[in-house]
C-alpha cells in the first residue's frame, strides 16, 4: 500500500490494535502513540497491545492509550516491526490476523495482509506522519511522539539515514507546536549515572579489529547487575561504540537472561552493510544498523559476528 492507500483503510475500518516490537524503542512506540491519537480524533476506537518491555524513558507516551486485557479488535496494525521474531510474547497471538504492516525496513517479511513499506525512509515515523496527516490534524501530542520517533531512529539527525527529508519531516511535526527542547534533552543529553559507568567498562573490555576500524563491546550480565542498570539504562547502548575515533563499524554483544546473545551492529554503510551481515546471524535491518539474536555464550556470538563480517567482506 502506499501512504495514502494506508490512510483510505485506515479511516474505512474501526476497533484498532496497534503492535509495537520486542524492546521496543522510540520510532515503534511514537508511531504507535501517533497513530493510535490520530485514530482516536477522527472518531475511531484504538488502542495499543500493552508492552511490558517499555521502559520509563518512553512509557509516558502511552499512558491512557493501551488496551485493556479483554478488548477484542477488528483490526490489527504493526508499527515498526519487520519480522515475525519481533513479535513480543503477548503480540504472538495475532501473527496470523495483522490487517496492516507500517514499516520502513528492508528486511520486512511481508507478514501481513497488507503492508505499507519504504525502506528509503529513516524512520518509521515519516511514513505514519504521511498517512495520519492525510486524515488528521497534527496535534501537539501526535506532533510530540512523532517526532521521537523520527529523531530517535536517526540519532537527533546524526546517523548516515539522515537526509533532508528527515529535517522536513522534523520540521513540520514541530511546527504542531510542542516544545522539541526537553525532548531532546531527554532523549539526547542525559545519561543515568549507572549507564556512565557501563559506558567505561565496555571501553575497558573493548576489542579493536581491522586496525581500529572495527570494535566490539560485550556487555555481560555480570556488568549489568554490578551497577544494577534496567533496561532504560542501557537505551540504545549500541550507538555508543560509533563515538570512538576511527571507528567505522561497532559491534555491541549484550547477553541476555534466557541463554541468548543480543547482537547489534552500526556500521559505515560505504565500508560495511549491517543488514547483510545480520542475515547470516538470523535478523536483518537496515545497511548501517541491524541486529540478531543468537543462542550461546558470549565467545560463541562473538567469533560467529566475526566469521559473517569476514565472509560479507569477502564475499
């Protein structure tokens, strides 16, 4: 479907559900909040399926809008979500009736009926901007979730996805009149104490490859229950690593509670493409950032992220 081809089936049906994926971050939460609000203007009955892997840094956008235990949709629409893996435990019942996929990765599975991709864009959050802007008016709190959506997907406009669209895109959901200053303070000038002192025990564990333009990280559950961070704590942690000098590629290993490893990879995507090497390790994503998750320890994981950056670079 195209946006407006999204926005005509979107004000056709009624009783919404809106997924967001497994630890979900800003663009799958402020388009969700978005998307439901705009539903709700225009007269619609929406929710969002309850996620308990929001952490406190996002969960004020969803206050009021998540579904109560017996609600029953008639329609069900995913927000950000690329992959049937991505389904969070409580969301796996409705793998088989999602009505429409919203989505911008090129890793999208087509698990819908219908899906609304562009994988061009850098968020999500424009392409649902574009849809509710067609049947809706953009308030300061569409405007506000939007927008974090849009600028945590791009890094407050730092990463290589972002282009001039962004900035238009960006520019238009302030002008809905929220203030963008403690938003941006919130999300990209403040760190917990505990989250410093992770930062300095992945520099001091640091591996250095391809003569510095490649580093990996690995941040063990040891680590994490030293400085006893949660999960907001370590919030988009895998960027870090792309703050080194002369890093070109960081690699962040984060082990998980089940026996699993959570893999994430930035890249320079004129150097390396993470979505290629990602989908040697069973995820996807975009070409300067993907992820996988994989069972085994952590030196397991980590020759097996090697051995696919190898075979991608040589391939």
């Amino acid at each position: 479907m195209t946006p407006q081809e999204a926005a005509a089936f979107l004000t056709a049906h009624d009783r919404y559900l809106i997924l967001t994926h497994v630890r979900p971050d800003g663009d799958t939460i402020g388009c969700a909040a978005g998307l439901c609000r705009a539903l709700r203007q225009v007269g619609k009955i929406a929710y969002i399926l309850e996620n308990p892997e929001i952490t406190s840094l996002f969960a004020g956008y969803v206050d009021s809008l998540t579904a109560k235990a017996d609600f029953i949709p008639d329609t069900v629409v995913s927000v950000d979500m690329a992959a049937r893996s991505l389904f969070p435990e409580g969301a796996k019942r409705y793998l088989d009736r999602v009505d429409l996929a919203i989505d911008h990765h090129p890793s999208q599975e087509f698990f819908a009926r219908a899906t609304c991709l562009d994988s061009k864009k850098a968020a999500c959050g424009q392409i649902v901007f574009e849809i509710v802007g067609a049947f809706a008016h953009i308030t300061p709190e569409i405007g506000e979730a939007l927008y974090v959506a849009v600028s945590t997907d791009c890094g407050c406009f730092q990463y290589s996805n972002t282009d001039a669209d962004v900035h238009r895109t960006a520019a238009a959901l302030m002008d809905s009149g929220f203030d963008p200053y403690p938003v941006n303070r919130k999300f990209f000038r403040t760190k917990t104490l505990k989250r410093l002192r992770l930062e300095s025990m992945l520099v001091s564990g640091m591996e250095l490859r391809d003569e510095g333009a490649t580093a990996l990280v690995f941040l063990t559950r040891a680590m994490i229950d030293k400085v006893g961070a949660d999960e907001r704590d370590m919030d988009d942690i895998s960027a870090f690593v792309g703050q080194i000098e002369g890093v070109k590629n960081g690699v962040t290993l984060k082990e998980t509670t089940d026996g699993h490893v959570k893999i994430s990879l930035r890249t320079d995507p004129g150097d390396l493409n993470a979505s290629t090497v990602c989908a040697l390790l069973g995820g996807g994503g975009h070409a300067a950032a993907a992820g996988a998750m994989m069972a085994g320890t952590m030196e397991q994981v980590r020759q097996r992220v090697i051995d696919a950056i190898e075979q991608v670079r040589n391939g």
